[in-house]
C-alpha cells in the first residue's frame, strides 16, 4: 500500500512500532514459557533444592520498562492523533454528501463531482462530510484517513497528497444492500494539470458535473434571496432577529441560558430546528427549512460564513443557513 499523503508514513510508523512491541513480546514470553516448561517439567534433573520466591530488580525491570513503553506510545499516538484531526490553516474545504451509494464532492469553485475527487499534489484539503441516509464512512487507505459521515452531524478529515495517481476510497462502514459499491477515486494531479483540470471545469465524461458553474456561495446567495432571509437578518441587529454578520466563531447566548460557539453544525441545527436555539432577546419567529437538501444547507453554510470578511456589511450571496423569518441565528 502506497504512501502517498503527508500523514501516511507517520501512521505507518507508529503502526509497524506496534507489530513490532507485539512480536517482541509475544516471542520473548513464548520462548520463557517454552524454555521453563521443558527445564522444569515433571522429572527433570534439576535443583528444586532453593527455589527464589522474589526478584525486586527482575520485577521492576520487566514492570518499568513496559510502562515507558506503553506510556511512549500513548504520547505518539495522541500527538499523531491531534495532527490528524487538526487541519492546516490553509486548507481548502471540500464539501462531502454520503448517500446510498455514492459520494457526492462540492469544491468552492462550484464543481460538483460523483464517486471522483481531483485535487493537487502538495495542497492541504478539509473534507467537511455529513449523511443524507444512513452512517457512512469515508476511508482513503494510501492516505491512512477515515471518518464516519454521519446523517445531521458535521464531521472531517483532512489530507494532503505527496504524489500523483490514482487512490481508491471506500465506504468503510456497512450501509445497506450496495456497500461494496460505494467506492470511488481520488485522481491526485500536478499543481499544473489541475489548473488545466479547473480551467475545463471538470473532466469529460458522466461522473463530473460542473452544473451551474455557481459558487456554493453565490448558490447560497440565490437560496437567501429566495426564502428573503435578509427581512430579518439584515446587517445590523434588528428587533426581530439578530445580524449574521461575522457570525462564524462568535459565542451564541440562548435563551435558556446556554452558550455555545457559531460553526457549521450549529448553523445546520438552526436552520432545521430553529425551536431548540432561540437566541437570548429575540423572539422565537424562525420557522423550519427541512426541506432544504444537505447540499443547499452547504450553501448556506458557505455564504453565511463569507459575512465575517465583509466589513461589517451583510454580502448579497446566499446560504441557506439561515431562514427568512429565523430568531435561531446569532
């Protein structure tokens, strides 16, 4: 199995470091157990005369040094750990829709793609996943990075490619009569060929479909202006709902007292379940927009986060985040 991302060879590290502790251990207490049971099997020729009851420095040597050892591996594996579950700054964010069975791609440029991902070598990617259905998982072996997509929770991974090729991906987690078919390619290409790949919007062929060559931001622009939600989230606070303007990060006061900090996941609960996150002063008003697909939710997502760089001006593009009527978002 190739290496073929920057976490890969620090994964396998830490794996073959395991296999090899096992074997040693495995080995070195087989061949004791062995050696002893022959030695002093039942009629040996042996001195049983003084038999030693306790070894304090034996013990402690057979105790300590696996402790150092466990305890070593323990810190490895959570700082592999963090670093596996902490982006880069610079990632670009790609959004993820499981479904029974395929893997739908958006990428910021509008770009959709299906069972495909293309993406540059030496270039860090965040794939923010979430289920249409039911629990799914998206499990790239030549980059060691798995994550469970689950339906109505945000979840992601990231990676960052190191060679060129062709990596298959897979649904690691049993989702139904066609699991085994909910496979699919990352295409990882020169910074050059991608830019060409980007310039044509997408390959040629049924699995890339560029679509409306819109933005999810500019898609969530038009969900905002259809279901008006300037009317009541407008770029300043109003008596009827509060503003989104650099809502992304900021710390939500609710009404019953709780405080809880603006990302995806709750700007997606917001808009579904407006109910359960009335904002503190403002009246509950904010009807629900289940029927919003994930993906439009996702423009949503990506419009209402592009507020916090707009000066303090509500941007005229989209994101179905957040309703019209909607008290829920603060």
């Amino acid at each position: 199995m190739p290496e073929a991302s920057t976490l890969a060879g620090q994964s396998d590290a830490l794996f073959f470091t395991l296999v090899a502790l096992s074997v040693l251990f495995t080995v070195g207490v087989g061949l004791a157990l062995i050696i002893f049971a022959l030695r002093y099997r039942r009629g040996a020729n042996v001195d049983r005369s003084r038999p030693i009851n306790e070894h304090h420095l034996l013990e402690m040597t057979w105790s300590i040094i696996p402790l150092c050892m466990g305890l070593g591996i323990f810190v490895w594996g959570a700082i592999l750990f963090a670093q596996f579950r902490q982006p880069p700054a610079n990632s670009e964010e790609i959004f993820v829709i499981g479904k029974r069975w395929m893997w739908h791609f958006q990428h910021l440029n509008g770009i959709r793609e299906m069972n495909e991902l293309h993406v540059p070598v030496g270039k860090p990617f965040k794939l923010t996943m979430i289920s249409q259905d039911v629990i799914h998982d998206m499990f790239i072996p030549a980059f060691r990075v798995h994550q469970d997509v689950i339906p109505g929770h945000y979840t992601d991974e990231w990676f960052q490619a190191t060679e060129p090729g062709k990596f298959h991906f897979f649904c690691s987690q049993y989702c139904g009569t066609n699991h085994s078919s909910m496979t699919g390619y990352v295409y990882v290409m020169t910074p050059a060929d991608y830019e060409e790949w980007l310039r044509r919007g997408g390959p040629e062929g049924e699995t890339v479909t560029p679509g409306s060559k819109l933005t999810p931001l500019q898609e969530g622009q038009q969900l905002w202006n259809d279901k008006a939600c300037g009317t009541c989230h407008g770029p300043t606070d109003s008596p009827r709902a509060p503003s989104l303007v650099g809502l992304f990060g900021r710390t939500v006061h609710l009404a019953n007292g709780r405080t809880l900090t603006a990302d995806v996941q709750y700007v997606r609960d917001a808009i579904l379940n407006p109910e359960n996150y009335p904002v503190a002063g403002y009246p509950q008003t904010m009807p629900s927009y289940k029927e919003l697909t994930e993906e439009q939710i996702l423009d949503l997502v990506a419009y209402i986060r592009s507020m916090g760089a707009t000066g303090g001006k509500a941007p005229q593009t989209a994101s179905a985040t957040t309703a019209a009527t909607g008290t829920a978002i603060k």
